[in-house]
C-alpha cells in the first residue's frame, strides 16, 4: 500500500528530472545575479501565499515565472522554481506533504519547458529593444499560453485523479479562473515594463500586488465556501428528524451537479442548480415526520418567508416554489425549468436506488415535458453517462 501510494510522486519526480535535462537544450549560460533575484520574488510570494487562507491553493507566481523563463532560459528558471518552492514547502510544511509538492513542480517545470521552447520557435523578446504594440502582443501571447498550458497540465491530473471528464474540467476551470488568468497576463507584462528600470524592486512591487490580488481571490472562494456549508447546514437541519432522508439532500446536490457539468453549465448557473438540489426538500420545514413517511409534504411558502431575505438565494427561489407545487407553470423561466427538472430528477434517483433516467417519476416526467425536447433530451443522455460513471466506480 504504501509503495503504491509513493509510486505517482516518484514517477512525477523523475518528470521533474527529465524536465531539467531537456531544458539544458534550450538554455545558455545561466545569470547568477538576475537568478538570484527571481528567487528572492518567487521565495516570497510562496511563503506568503502558503501562510495565508487557502494556500497553494491557486499558483500566484505565474507572472514571475513566466518572465524569469524569458531572462533565464528554461534551465535556469526550472532550477529557480525548484529551490523556491522547496523551501517556501519546508518552512511551512516541514518534510510533509511532498506528494502533491511533487505533482505541482512536475505540471509547472513541463509549461515552463513548452515555454521555452515556444519562445526559441517564435524568436526572443529583447528588452532593450522598441516595446510598442507588436512587442506586448508578442508578450502577452505567450504568456497566456502558457498560463492555458499549466492549466490544462493541472486538469490533467484532476482527470486522473477524479475520472470527470477531460474537456469539461478545462472549460470549468477556464471559465472559473478567467478573470485570476488575466490578471497573471497583466502582472507578467508589468514586470516586463518595470525591469529594466527598477530591476529586483520592481519584482517586489509586482509580488505584492499579486499577493493582495491572490487574499481577494481567496475571500472569493471562502465566501463560496461559506454560503455552500451554510446551505448543508440547513439541509441537515431539515432532515435531521426524518431518518430515511438523512444524507438524500447532499448526494442530491452530487448528482444533479455531475448532470450540470455534462450538459455544460459552468459557474453561477452550476452553483444556482446545486443550491437548488441541496434545498429541494426544504418544504418539509413545518411537516410532521408520519407525513414525510407518506409522501406528503408541506407548503413551501413557510420555507419561503423565511429565506426570502437571504439575497444570495433570491435566484433560485422560483425554482424552489415550483418544486413543492409540483407542476410547471407556463411562463416559468428557462434556466428556471432546468433546474427544476434535473434536481428532481436527482432526487428520484436516490429515492429509488437507480441510477438511471428510468427512475424519473410522473412529476419529474411532468417538469421535462416544459424543456425544449432537444434541452430535454440532452439531459437524459446526460443522466446516462453519469449513471455509467457512477456505476463504474462502486464496481
């Protein structure tokens, strides 16, 4: 077992090794002073990152590195990274952890590697030389390839570890990360404008500004964290006196969000349809248990008065008023109706043991019938190919 579990780091160890190897191919000599100075930025803005919340959670050195490959070359870049984050992990860490330590230098040293390369193939950027428009397109361009390429490299190994689906896990992830992306492009080009000039001050100045950018974005992720364990939380709450609902709620929520991310929804409308997955029995509010027992539930309305205040689920409440009525009404919003119709598809699921679109009941069948039939039709294939997942992993 324990051979097992050290056979990845191992094998993403040796990446790391032949990584160094190959960059050798694509790097002259290696300037000690300017090295020295990526270290010191790079150094900082790990240690930093990993003492605040979330840390190591997102890479906040990508336009440092991606800057550093272009003075240093791949090899000394890679050798840059490699000491940096090794002793940013062991004054935090100590000695453990080194598995996932291991799988993030191997990802990064392989984009900084494709960088090198990509940047002797389209020609180098000279510094000292005229910065106009052709010039930052140039940086720009190769910075954000290889920001996609560490991601990419990133959801390939989530792919290997979770067994989602490749294509949908880059998109996610783009679409999630866009903005942090962008900002990473930004910071690379400002270094770019600020070094010649200010040489490791102006390193320093860009970390900082990176590292107030990195806290907003982990605020970000920890109000989301928030809201969604506020949600389980009432959930919990709601099925707490009925022993045969207990835990129905969250694998739900699971199912419903594996459906959404196959049919493609990304962002706010995945967060909304597991908001929704996660509340869907919140008409039990106010129901005796011999009722629940029963199949009769309450009326949601009581539910409603309650969270209606709460403004970070004013928009699923209509889809949450149309679930305890139990049919759809004509003008009902079309995000609205999806929502509605997988979460109660979800939910027969559980109810009946099945994973299959054959488990729909009548009132679930109902709420399909008011999708456009392709929409409709989609989320059934959809529900199928998350059954095969599903069924091929309690196998």
């Amino acid at each position: 077992m324990i051979k097992n579990s050290w056979r990845r780091p191992v094998g993403e160890t040796v990446a790391v090794a032949l990584f160094v190897a190959l960059a050798a191919a694509y790097s002259g000599d290696i300037l000690l002073p300017t090295a020295l100075e990526f270290f010191a930025a790079i150094f900082f803005l790990n240690l930093f990152d990993l003492w605040l919340p979330h840390g190591d959670s997102i890479h906040v050195d990508t336009g440092v590195v991606f800057v550093s490959v272009i003075e240093l070359g791949a090899l000394g870049a890679i050798i840059v990274l490699l000491f940096s984050r090794v002793l940013a992990h062991v004054l935090r860490h100590g000695v453990g952890g080194y598995p996932q330590l291991a799988a993030r230098l191997a990802r990064r040293a392989g984009a900084m590697l494709l960088l090198s390369i990509a940047y002797n193939e389209l020609g180098s950027l000279s510094f000292n030389s005229s910065r106009g428009l052709p010039f930052f397109a140039k940086a720009a361009t190769l910075c954000l390839m290889f920001v996609v390429v560490d991601l990419v490299l990133s959801q390939v190994q989530s792919y290997a570890a979770e067994s989602q689906p490749l294509f949908r896990l880059i998109v996610s992830n783009l679409s999630f990360q866009a903005p942090l992306l962008a900002s990473q492009v930004s910071a690379a080009l400002l270094i770019i404008v600020l070094r010649p000039d200010t040489g490791l001050w102006g390193l320093m100045i860009v970390a900082v500004l990176l590292l107030v950018m990195r806290q907003a974005f982990s605020s970000l992720l920890e109000i989301r964290h928030t809201y969604r364990a506020t949600l389980e939380a009432l959930a919990d709450a709601i099925e707490a006196a009925y022993p045969s609902r207990q835990g129905h709620a969250n694998r739900v929520a699971a199912v419903a969000r594996m459906i959404g991310m196959e049919i493609g929804l990304r962002g706010t409308k995945l967060e909304h349809l597991s908001y929704v997955a996660l509340l869907h029995d919140v008409d039990l509010l106010g129901t005796e248990a011999e009722s629940v027992e029963q199949g009769v539930h309450g009326e949601v309305t009581h539910a409603a008065e309650a969270l209606q205040d709460v403004r970070f689920l004013a928009p699923i409440m209509p889809a949450l008023r149309l679930l305890s009525a139990g049919e759809m009404e004509s003008s009902v919003n079309p995000g609205t109706a999806l929502m509605v119709y997988i979460s109660s598809l979800a939910s027969d699921i559980d109810d009946k043991g099945t994973v299959s679109a054959d488990a729909a009941s009548d009132e679930t069948l109902r709420f399909g019938e008011c999708l456009d039939s392709g929409l409709a039709f989609r989320v059934q294939s959809a529900t199928c190919r998350v059954a095969a997942r599903i069924q091929g992993v309690s196998a």
